[in-house]
C-alpha cells in the first residue's frame, strides 16, 4: 500500500470512530425518557406532561415526545383525562 493509501485509510478509520462517538453521545442525549417519567399522573389521563416530556396513550401504544433544548422537569400532569 502507497504512504498515500495509508493515509487514506487512517483518516477513514478515525472519521468512522468520530461517527460512531457522536451516534451514541446523540442517542444517548435524545434516547426516550427513562420509564418513571412515562408513567401517567393518574390511571384514566390519555395525556400528560412533566415540563418537558409530553407523553399520550394512542391506539399502537405510548408515544412520548423528546425533551426541550432547556426543560425544567417538574412532578407529571395531566392535560387530557
């Protein structure tokens, strides 16, 4: 292999570490929230929020959106019973 090959495949191999780095700090930053910030306030709610989740009971199930840039989590409640 030429110096020139080489150093093609060192740059590759350390763009493919950094990729991989980011993927999981990203997933690891924006993965669904932990399950006792899904919990619903209360047994009959379809939606609710905790200041910076929103989660609804929907007919395929528990969907939960990502958390804001800057959210403040407070004690879940109810917005639709």
């Amino acid at each position: 292999m030429t110096a020139h090959g080489e150093a093609l495949a060192v740059s590759l191999a350390a763009l493919t570490a950094l990729i991989v780095t980011a993927m999981a700090v990203l997933v690891g930053v924006f993965g669904a929230p932990p399950q006792e910030r899904r919990a619903a306030p209360e047994p009959t709610c379809s939606e609710w929020t905790d200041g910076c989740v929103v989660c609804a009971r929907t007919p395929e199930g528990l969907a939960c959106s990502t958390p804001g840039i800057a959210c403040l989590r407070q004690a879940p409640r109810c917005l639709k019973p």
